[in-house]
C-alpha cells in the first residue's frame, strides 16, 4: 500500500478505538474517486443497520463524486437509519479529513435527524 493510505487507516484505527468505548452504532463513510458509500453498523460491530451510496436505485442519474450526490447520500442515510430505528450515531469518517464530500454527508445527515 502507498504510505498514504497506511496514514489513512492509522488514523481510522485511532478513531475506532475511540467509537467503540462510546457503545454507540457507528457512522461509517468510504470514499472512492467516483463514488461515496455510508453504513451504519451496530456498536458491536457485526451488524449493518443501515447503507446508502451513490450506486443505490434511487439515486440513479446522480452525479456521484462531488458534493451534491455525497449530501443526497447523507440524506438517504438519515432516512433508512430513522427506519432502522437508530438515532444516535457516533461518526466514522473512515480517517478521511473532514471536508468537502465527508462534510457534506455529514451535514446533510444531521440535517435528515440523525444527532451525532
């Protein structure tokens, strides 16, 4: 692997740690060159309550790698986590900086209900 994306997953595994002592669902985001990906998982880790990304039907015809198709994805992730029944999250941000596409789902989650 490239040194950094060995950084990345440093700091991932640092904000991991941190998450799993909170025993709350975890808020997990990846991100591609094209495309942007959100679960939540449950607090013990082997559950996935909920996803949402790019890809999904109903976000077909989205432009997927700037920041509208990243908050319409934090939109849906809200959504299906309401359905879900989850309202409490811790998020993960996967070691990315946040800002630009991260924030924006971010944002457009908190705005969907989700407090975190």
């Amino acid at each position: 692997m490239s040194k950094k994306n060995d950084a990345r997953l440093r700091r991932a595994r640092r904000g991991r740690k941190h998450i799993q002592r909170l025993e709350v669902p975890r808020l997990c985001v990846y991100r591609s060159p094209r495309h942007i990906y959100a679960q939540i998982i449950s607090s013990t880790g082997d559950i996935v309550q909920a996803s949402a990304s790019t890809l999904d039907k109903s976000l077909k015809g989205v432009s997927a790698g700037n920041r509208d198709g990243a908050a319409k994805v934090g939109a849906l992730i809200a959504e299906r986590a309401k359905a879900a029944g989850v309202s409490q999250v811790a998020f993960d941000r996967s070691g990315y900086k946040y800002h630009g596409r991260i924030k924006a789902l971010a944002d457009a989650a908190r705005e969907g209900g989700l407090q975190f």
